[in-house]
C-alpha cells in the first residue's frame, strides 16, 4: 500500500475531516467520569476506545484522535478514588496511542496525539514545570509515530504558546485550538490575536475547539481569519465546535451554561444543522472541520455528506443513509415518504418537545478560574494525591 498522505499536505490539496468529542460520547455510554473527564478508559475499556474510533471512521473522519485528553500526570491524579493510583499519564497515552493507530489503519485515516490545558499552569507554577508536564506526553506520541499534534482545549493564550512551543520540538506537523469564542480569551486578548500569536509560536493549523456551538465559532473563526490575512501568516485553519447549540453562553462557553454536563441534550444539533456548519466553515476557509463535544459519528458523516463533491467520496455509513433522508422513500407511511427530500429537512424547525423549557438559559459567570481557588477548592473536596503533587511543584520551584 503506498505510504498515507501526511496532514499538511492533505490540507493543502482539499479538506480533512476530523473526529467527535470523545469524553462526552464515552461518559454517556459510561466509560468515562464526568469531573475528572479523564482517559483510562483507553486501558480499562480499549474496546469502547475501539468502537468510537471505528464509528467515526466509517462515518467519514480523516483523523483518529488518540484517546489522551487530560492525559498529563497532573491532572490524572485527580480523579479522587482508587484508580487514579493504577494508571500513569505513560500507560493511558501509550495505550490510546495503539488503539488509534490500529483503526486508523483500518482506513485511511491519520493519528494525532493531543495535549490540553493543564492543572500546574493554573497553579502558577511557571513555564518549566507545565512543559515538563506536555513534555512526558509528546514523548509517548513521539514514540508511537503518531503524524501529527493537537494542542487542543487551551484557554489561555500563554500556555497555548508554551504547548505548541512544547510540540514543535517533535518536528511533526502541530494543530492548535483554543476553546474561546467570538469574545477573545480569559486576559482579554482578541480571538484575532489568540490566531495571530499560536500561529507565531510555529503551529502550522491554528483555530478553536468546544466550549461554543458551530455558528458562534464561526463568528470567532472569521476574526481569527481577517487577523491572520492582516499579519500575513499563511496556515491553515480548524474548527471542531460543540455538537450542541450555545447562542446564549456567555465568555466561558457551555461550561457556565447551568444545564452542563448532565441536560445539554436539547440543545443537540440535528444532522441537518451540521450540514450548514461545514458548508460556511469550508466557504469560510477552513480546511480542518471536525466537532468537539456532543458530536457523534452521525454529524461527522453530515460533514462528510456535504462536502461529498470537494472529497470525491462518500463515508462507508452513508450505505445506510441517504444524503438529505432519501432514503425515507422506502419507508411504509406515505406521509413519512413524503420527508424524503433535503427541501423539507433544510427548512424544518424541529421541536424540543418540551412545553415548560426557555428557549435560551441565564449563564453563570464566575470569570477567571485561579491557581489559589483550585489549591483551597482541593483542599476542601478532591483527592489529596494532587494537592501533594501540586504543592510538591510549588516548592521544586
Ligand atoms: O473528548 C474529546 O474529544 C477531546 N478531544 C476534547 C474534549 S473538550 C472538553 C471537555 C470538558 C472539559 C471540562 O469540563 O473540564
Ligand atoms: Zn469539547
């Protein structure tokens, strides 16, 4: 078989799917613990790792994501019960490292190793000791041969440009999101600055993940683009948003909207709606669409099926799925048949069912997330494990 394309190379010549959020699918299906949102499951359970893996793959994703979201030690020693102790950050990131690799070979799929913000930086320890932390991941992924990098879910611009800082050393091509919106980050810099300033650090894919639905993110990633073309910074672009609809979160996204984690699900995007997203994201320039959380393999395969013509394919699960519900013409009802057509589920508002709901909620606002709250916070309620870890840090500084 010839040697696969690498990423960078891929973007350049067309569009590249991403995958879905992998904590919320696997929390719902009760593989992972919302909270700690942790990755053992990539040891505990490879085979729930495998099967998510293997739906985006047939629903039309260019990328399997390692399983390795908060995967640095730090965080995984706050997982506040006994198996926090049984797994390190080496043997969950190496772990989630095969599993991808083995599917990704299923397809035509690349593998990337992610890294995401980490508890020391916000304990303010310092640059040293929160790269000595990215450091012990990208060695694993080093060492698997993933083919590229995702620093993902950074909110604070400063240790966004250390982790990408930290991934270049790897000399492997280095994908960069922030989880802020059209609002800018936590220290007041602009999305368009939050662009201009990972894609100086030397990511080569920069743009935002989570935290806001697909529309709010364009609005964020279309300042990041007029910031780049200003600067004259050629990189590529990435959007991977919410599966869930947020025009009423405010700065800190869905994480300040009262129903988050547990109630999002009437805010789920349709199929349809995903649709939409990749045509504006792919209009807009964007060469990386891919989704976050609540995105399930149905709304990649949506990608998939809109962008049919500029990839030349379409996903194996569209067998079993008409583009625009075609397939609705075999269905027994005539009135049912009748809903076979993208006319009608383009213009379709669909109901939530729920007479007694708010069409939009009050976010909470509790503003910047500090190291000292997190030390009293812990002292109060989480494990002493990463109190000791922390405090350790603090005097080694
Ligand atoms: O799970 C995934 O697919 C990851 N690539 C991204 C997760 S984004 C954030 C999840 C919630 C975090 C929190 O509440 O702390
Ligand atoms: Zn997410």
């Amino acid at each position: 078989m010839a040697p696969k394309k690498g990423l960078l190379q891929r973007l350049d010549e067309g569009v590249v799917i991403g995958d879905g959020g992998f904590v919320f699918a696997l929390e719902k299906r009760g593989f992972v613990k919302a909270g700690p949102w942790t990755p053992e499951a990539t040891v505990e359970h490879p085979e729930a790792v495998r099967q998510l893996h293997r739906e985006f793959l047939r629903c039309g994703a260019d990328v399997m994501q390692a399983f390795t979201f908060y995967a640095s030690d730090d965080k995984l020693s706050n997982r506040g019960n006994e198996s926090s102790k049984k797994y390190t950050c080496r043997g969950i990131n190496d772990a989630a490292c095969r599993i991808a690799r083995e599917v990704a070979n299923e397809g035509d799929a690349l593998v990337a190793g992610g890294l995401s913000q980490t508890p020391t930086y916000l304990s303010g320890i310092g640059k040293e000791a929160t790269q000595a932390e990215f450091k012990k991941q990208v060695d694993v992924f080093v060492e698997n041969k993933v083919d590229f990098l995702i620093a993902e879910y950074f909110e604070h611009l400063e240790e966004m440009e250390w982790a990408i800082e930290s991934c270049c050393k790897s000399g492997l091509p280095v994908v960069a999101t922030m989880c802020i919106g059209p609002e800018g980050d936590l220290h007041n810099n602009s999305a368009g600055e939050c662009a201009v300033r990972m894609a100086k650090a030397g990511a080569h894919v920069v743009g935002l993940n989570c935290h806001f639905d697909p529309f709010v993110l364009l609005e964020a990633m279309k300042k990041m683009k007029v910031a780049l073309d200003e600067a004259k910074l050629k990189v590529h672009m990435i959007s991977q948003p919410l599966g869930f609809m947020t025009p009423d979160a405010s700065k800190q996204g869905f994480i300040d909207l009262p129903e988050f984690p547990f109630a999002l699900e009437p805010r789920i995007c349709t199929r349809f709606d995903m649709h939409r997203y990749a045509r504006e994201a792919y209009e807009l320039g964007i060469r990386y669409i891919g989704g976050c959380c609540g995105f399930e393999s149905y709304h990649i395969r949506a990608i998939a099926e809109e962008l049919e013509k500029e990839r030349g394919s379409l996903p194996l699960s569209s067998e079993k799925h008409e583009t625009w519900g075609k397939g609705l013409k075999m269905h027994t009802k005539p009135w049912v048949r009748a809903r076979a057509s993208r006319q009608y589920w383009e213009q379709l508002k669909p109901s939530s069912g729920r007479p007694y709901c708010a069409t939009m909620s009050k976010p909470d606002n509790w503003g910047i997330t500090a190291g000292h709250e997190l030390l009293k916070q812990k002292t109060q309620e989480t494990s002493e494990v990463e109190i000791q870890t922390l405090q350790a840090l603090k005097t080694k500084k």
